[in-house]
C-alpha cells in the first residue's frame, strides 16, 4: 500500500490556445508519513502535439503546499499557441530520491482537453 496516494486530477475539459490553466492534483500521504514529514516527489506531465511539459515538484510533507495530510495542490499550464488535444499524468513518490523498496508511486490523469 502507498504512503502517498494520488486520489485525483482534475483539468478544465477545453482552453483557449495561449491561456493559462489549472490542474489540480488531490493528494493524501497516511498518517504516519505525514507526522514524520517524509520527503515527497511529484510530477505532473501535459503533453500534446505542440506542448511537452513536465511540471515537477519535491518538497517535505507538513510544508506548503501540502501542509495537511490530505490537500489539493495546484500546478498552472500555459497553453500552447494552436489547436491541439492534451493528456495530463501525476504520479507521487515517497523520498527525496532515488527508489526505495518500500515505496510505491501512484499516479494518476486527466484529459484529454481540447485547446481551441
């Protein structure tokens, strides 16, 4: 079982091409991972024909933004200039690097959306 689990991601359905937009990624680390401030990696990927993006995140659990054991963390994406369809990815790894065996990633998507 996960210490830290992706519950969901979520994205508008379609944006404007060249407008800014939020994915949001709702995240719960267990208890004991939480009160021991385990170090965390996230990453969300957007990618299209015309955007490739990886949007990574590391940090500590207790710190912003996930300073509560279940929280929403927002990553904002800017739209690339043509019509295009995007897939979104999250995954979420205990530790601050390399693979440890008692890890296990979770991930989860979003999309497609549409850029008009």
């Amino acid at each position: 079982m996960a210490d830290l689990t992706i519950n969901s991601v979520s994205a508008p359905l379609a944006v404007l091409a060249g407008s800014s937009f939020t994915i949001n990624v709702n995240v719960t680390a267990s208890p004991d991972s939480f009160e021991d401030g385990s170090a965390y990696r996230l990453a969300v990927f957007v990618n299209g024909a015309n955007l490739h993006q990886l949007l990574p995140l590391t940090g500590h659990l207790q710190e912003a933004p996930w300073n509560t054991a279940s929280t929403v963390i927002p990553f904002t994406v800017t739209a690339g200039p043509a019509f295009d369809l995007y897939s979104v990815t999250a995954g979420v790894i205990e530790g601050p690097s390399g693979l440890d065996p008692d890890s296990v990633p979770t991930f989860g998507s979003a999309g497609p959306i549409f850029v008009v």
